[in-house]
C-alpha cells in the first residue's frame, strides 16, 4: 500500500495524468497560500556566518535528483570537507558523526543510506547526520574540517551558504500541494543553478557484472535511472528508502532465476551483509561546465 501510494504522488508530481491534474488545479488556492508563506518564512530569516565555507547542494523540488554523485564529486576537491545531512530513514536521533579521519563509526541502520554512501565514497570526508544542520556544522569546525557540504539545505534560509541546485524538470510547475516544489528561487537568493546533461553528466559502471542480472532500487523516481541500465531480466521498484528485508531478494532471484541483483550504492549499502549475489551499477558525476573555475566563483560568494 505504501510502496502504490508513493509512486502515485510521484507520478502526480512529475508525469500526472488527466485526473490527477484535475486535483492539482483544484489545490491551488492551497498551493498558492503554501508558496506565499514559504516566500515570508524566507524574507523573515536572518542567515548566521559560521566562519566557514558552506555550500548547499540540492533540488527545489520533492524526491531525488542527483544530488549524492554531486556531492561527493564536489567535495573530492577538498583534503578536508565535511558532509552534513538529516540522514532520513535512520533509526536513529540527533547528531551522530558517521565517518572522521579515523573511519566509519556506526551501521547503516544509525546513519541512514545516504550518508553511509558518503562515508564509502569520500576517504578524505567527515560525515555528520544531525535534523540540526547548525550543531552539526559546529561540530565540523570542532573536527577542523575546511569546508561543509550540506546535503538538500536550499530551505536553511538562517545559515549563511551558497545553493547549488539542480534542475529537475517536470510538467507540474506548482508548489506543494499541487506540485512538486517545496520552494521556489527567491528573488535576492543567489544560486548556482545546474542541470544533468549540460553542467556534469553522468558516468556509468557495473561492477561485478553478471550474465543474468536482476536490478532493485529503492531510490525516488527509480524510472530516471532506467536509461543507465544494461540489460536485465527484470526491474523491481521500490520507494525511497525502503528497508529492504533478505527474503524479499532472494524472492526476486528465485523469481528470475538470476545470477545477481544489480543495486546502486544506496541500496548496496543497506544489502551487502546478507550474503547475497550483487552486482553494482555506480554513478558517479563527471563536471562539465562547474569547472574548478566557477567552483571557485562559488567560493568566493561565501568567503
């Protein structure tokens, strides 16, 4: 029931058909009174200087864009950046350090799937989950960290950073709840606004390729991810963090009579202890015009 329920909103969101744009034009008023008090919200909020880089990298809209790849793409410029997120779908609360210099500190379940693929990806980087953006921020000067990262903060109006957002197109323009967008871009709210395809692109690896490959995600808008894919027996789609349990895989590899499933790193970090056939498909970003060049540009917006 979970599993329908998401995929209808996101299909409402990005792709609606006939009716649920029906619903959509009949919410306005409601989407109208959102967006109005979300643009007060911003225009009442003071931003604090920490004293520190920050940089903010995300999407104005609901559901997933990219933004991890970016992430860490980003932040292999760096010998010392540090990652921060809300770590959604732990079991867990508060501030929690995933990573420091010394290595991964806790289980997937603690930090959640976003920041364990951080933590895999970035050596270099301290990862910091914590529903309060500014104790982690403290806490990342504290480790000596040079620069922060923030994973999908745009609406962290009271911190003092540059956005980086990514353009996520969709034939539904609207504010919640008629649309997609849980904010706008502010007048007067600087942004570095890049787009999949033309600013970076994506760079695509299997690792462990198998003969018969099975591909499960548990990603937002799994669909985007199709057009990477090799061939595979089958796809099975599942919603955004979904904790997945070892029986239902082995389910789909009885099913397809496979060799492997074939995971991103967001679902392999939640899978990899369960003796399974896994194979990897990697995306990582290649840069194309956030050349180091305009990355210092963004540099310099927040010295």
């Amino acid at each position: 029931m979970k599993k329908a329920l998401v995929f209808w909103v996101e299909e409402y969101f990005y792709n609606p058909k006939i009716l649920q744009k029906f619903l959509s034009y009949f919410l306005f008023p409601l989407s109208w009174l959102y967006c109005f008090i979300m643009y007060l919200r911003f225009k009442s909020i003071t931003a604090e200087d920490f004293g520190i880089k920050i940089i903010s990298v995300g999407n104005l809209t609901v559901g997933g864009s990219g933004k991890t790849p970016l992430v860490s793409a980003l932040a292999e410029h760096y010998e010392k950046p540090a990652i921060i997120l809300r770590g959604y779908g732990r079991e867990s609360k508060g501030m929690i350090i995933v990573k420091d210099k010394n290595g991964i500190l806790c289980d997937v379940k603690r930090s959640g799937d976003e920041a364990m693929v951080y933590a895999k990806k970035l050596p270099n980087a301290v990862v910091i989950v914590s529903e309060d953006r500014k104790i982690a921020i403290n806490k990342a000067k504290e480790l000596g960290c040079e620069i922060v990262f923030l994973d999908d903060a745009y609406s962290k109006h009271n911190i003092k950073k540059h956005d980086i957002l990514i353009n996520v197109k969709t034939k539904n323009e609207f504010c919640l709840p008629s649309g997609p967008y849980r904010e706008k871009l502010w007048q007067g709210k600087g942004a570095l606004v890049v787009e999949d395809g033309v600013d970076f692109k994506r760079v695509v690896r299997v690792k462990n390729p198998r003969k018969k490959m099975s591909f499960v995600t548990a990603i937002a808008r799994p669909q985007r991810v199709d057009k990477y894919l090799p061939d595979v027996v089958s796809k099975n789609y599942f919603e955004d963090h979904h904790s997945f349990t070892k029986e239902e895989l082995e389910t789909i590899l009885r099913k397809d009579k496979s060799d492997s499933l074939l995971v991103t790193l967001k679902d392999y970090v939640k899978i990899e202890d369960f003796g399974l056939p896994l194979s990897l498909l990697d995306l990582d970003i290649d840069l194309i015009n956030i050349s180091l060049k305009n990355y210092r540009k963004v540099e310099a917006h927040i010295k």
